[in-house]
C-alpha cells in the first residue's frame, strides 16, 4: 500500500512517477495529495492492483497511464470517467481480465491504447466507443486475439496499427471485415505473430506507407498482394522464410527503405529491384545469398546503403559498382579475396573513395579490412 502523502516535498513542474513491479496492492486515495496537478505520466503495471486506485481522481493532468499486468477485472466508470478530459494514452490488460471494460468510452481525449496480455480471443465490434474519432495509435500486444479485431473498422483518425507477438492467429484471415477500407492507416507492424500466410494489409488499408511483417516463419512468400502503384516506401519484411525477394515490391515505385534480413533468399537476379529506382537503403543481410547478379543494382541512382553482411556470397559482388549514390557496404563476415584480380574493378568506382566497404580480407591479407587493400593497394591493381 501507498500510504498518503508519500510525494508531498517534491519541488517539481511535472512528475513522471513509475511505480511499475512493487508487488502494491493499493494506493491511499491521497496518496498523491500535494502532487496532483503535477503528474504527467503514471506507470503502475506489473503490480497487484485488483481495482483502479481512487487516487487517480484527483491526477487533474495526467496523460499517460499504464495500468497492464494487474489483476484487474472491472474498471470503475467514476475513476475512467475523471480522466476522459485529460488522459490521452492508456496502457491496459491482464490474463485475468475477461470481459472488455466498456467504461472505457468516457476517455473521450484517448489518442493511444496499447493493449497487453489479453486473454479474450475477438473484442466487440464497439470496444473503441467514445474515443473512435481521437485514437490514432492502437498496439496489441502478446494477447490471445486470433486477427486483428474489426473494431479497427469505426477507427476514424487511426494511422499506426501495432499487432505483435500474438500467438494464437490460426487462419489466414487476420485482418479486420470492414465495409469500407480504413484510409487513415499510415503504418502497420504486424510481427512474430505465428502468422500462416502474408496478411492482406493493403486492401484493408489502401494508403498505408509503412508495412513490418517480420519473425512469421510461416511466411514463404508474399504472393499478389502488393497492389499496383503502392504508396509503401518502408517495407520491412525479415525474419520470415521467403525463398526470394517479393516480386510484388515492383509495385512500389515509392519504396525508400527494404529490410529483407534473415530469410531464405538464395539468388538476386538482374529484374529483382526493376522500377524500384527510389530506393535509398536495402538489407539482403543473414540470406543464403549465392548470386548477385551484376547488373541487380542497375539505375538505382539514389541507393546509399547495401547490407550484404553473413550472405553465402563468393567475393565482394560487382553489383555495387555501378551504384552512383553509395555510401556503406556491410560485407562483414562473408568471402572476400583481396588480390588485384577478383577486387580490381573497384577501381572503376566514380565514388571508391569515399564508400565505406565494411569486412575483413579472408583471402590474401587475411584479417585486414577491405578498406585497407582500397587505400593501400588499389592503385596498382
């Protein structure tokens, strides 16, 4: 128990308080006396609460209170409703509770709900009332949901969805049955959640511009999926078990940024990256990648960053040379043969001397960084 006045003294403008994993059962209803205008942000979780504390009525400007992993299974609508003109992010749930606390609608300033460890498998079609035009971030967390639920659907302003580590997902239809799409959607996470295909994020969310599917190893391909003429400019798609780079990012002529580390992609050839000529950063890194061809980075006239870096790859690849914008290639923990004959075309690199070729020599001059043969025997190759 937190006795009351346990904060009087405390000379402060704002007050960020965590009290998360003490074992508390309670909080005196003045236990913030003297503080109460001051706390900003709240942290309770991880306790043994069994009710919300009456003591957050009087938190006049709180904003962001974590409340998750108490056993808590009823929420009192006069302590919920005391904080609807001010809480703007809440962070809720517990494996015991069961039903959906519906006096949740009094948060009417709710702007962020992340929810933890819920063990209910759907929520109600209405479980965002009083707060649909105002959340814009929604996580679901470790929870026992098996898709993501169709309130998502009455979600007005909603532009981060946050969907992970959600293990019981045992159908390919994870994704909301909304009568209209959501256009508000800008990013989606949906990762490590035993997910048995690639979700059809794009036709629930037409105007998304950031997609993470990573740590399904269910997932071998991304199909069709990937609409023409995209708005994806942040694909994120590693740890999962595709056998080649999606065909599909073809359609996204706004593609910025691909992470496609950690799968089982074995070949890069010369019309994997066509039409995708924006590209500033790609990842290939921890593939069984064998071949790149030389010409898989052609008109890619703004790519600054290759990771390359625990591939299968023979030497450093050629592909790079004709890179107009590189800056960093990560070839750490790979093949490189540093003798004038395997490395010799670097010298025809417009920009050699100033990318920055991450990787030790393993042949001839074995243990020096490639760097080294660059600066020190490039010239007379």
């Amino acid at each position: 128990m937190v006795p009351e006045d346990s904060f009087t003294g405390l000379n402060c403008d704002q007050l960020y308080l965590d009290l998360s994993s003490n074992s508390m059962r309670g909080l005196h209803p003045d236990a913030f006396r003297g503080v109460e205008e001051k706390i900003t942000f709240l942290k309770l979780e991880n306790n043994q609460l069994q009710s919300l504390p009456i003591a957050l009525t009087n938190l006049t400007n709180l904003i962001l209170l974590d409340i998750h992993d108490n056993p808590i299974t009823t929420f009192e609508y006069s302590v919920i409703s005391s904080l609807g003109s001010h809480l703007q992010m809440l962070h809720v749930g517990s494996m015991e509770l069961t039903d959906w606390p519906q006096e949740l609608a009094a948060l009417n300033s709710l702007q962020a709900l992340r929810v933890y460890h819920l063990q209910l498998k759907d929520l109600p079609a209405h479980a965002f009332k009083g707060f649909e035009d105002t959340l814009t971030t929604l996580e679901i967390n470790s929870t026992n949901l098996s898709g993501v639920p169709d309130a998502v659907c009455y979600l007005t302003n909603v532009n981060s969805l946050i969907f992970v580590n959600n293990s019981n997902v045992q159908s390919d239809d994870v994704m909301p049955n909304c009568t209209d799409p959501v256009y508000s959607m800008f990013s989606v996470k949906m990762d490590n959640n035993n997910l048995l295909s690639f979700p059809d994020v794009f036709s629930a969310f037409p105007n998304i511009v950031q997609v993470s599917v990573t740590s399904n190893p269910n997932i071998t391909s991304v199909d069709s999926t990937i609409p023409i003429n995209s708005k994806v400019s942040h694909l994120t798609l590693y740890s999962n078990n595709l056998a080649e780079v999606p065909a599909g990012i073809r359609n996204c002529s706004n593609l910025k940024i691909l992470d496609i580390k950690g799968n089982n992609i074995s070949e890069v050839n010369d019309m994997t990256f066509d039409d995708v000529d924006q590209l500033l950063f790609i990842d290939l890194s921890h593939n069984p990648l064998a071949v790149l061809n030389d010409y898989a980075f052609a008109n890619m006239t703004l790519l600054n960053h290759v990771a390359l870096d625990n591939t299968h790859l023979p030497n450093l690849p050629e592909a790079i040379k004709s890179l107009e914008s590189i800056r960093v290639v990560d070839y750490r923990n790979n093949q490189v043969n540093c003798k004038c004959s395997e490395l010799g075309w670097l010298g025809n690199m417009s920009l050699i001397d100033t990318v920055d070729i991450k990787g030790l020599c393993t042949k001839t001059l074995p243990g020096e960084p490639v760097n080294t043969f660059i600066n020190l025997k490039l010239d007379n190759c």
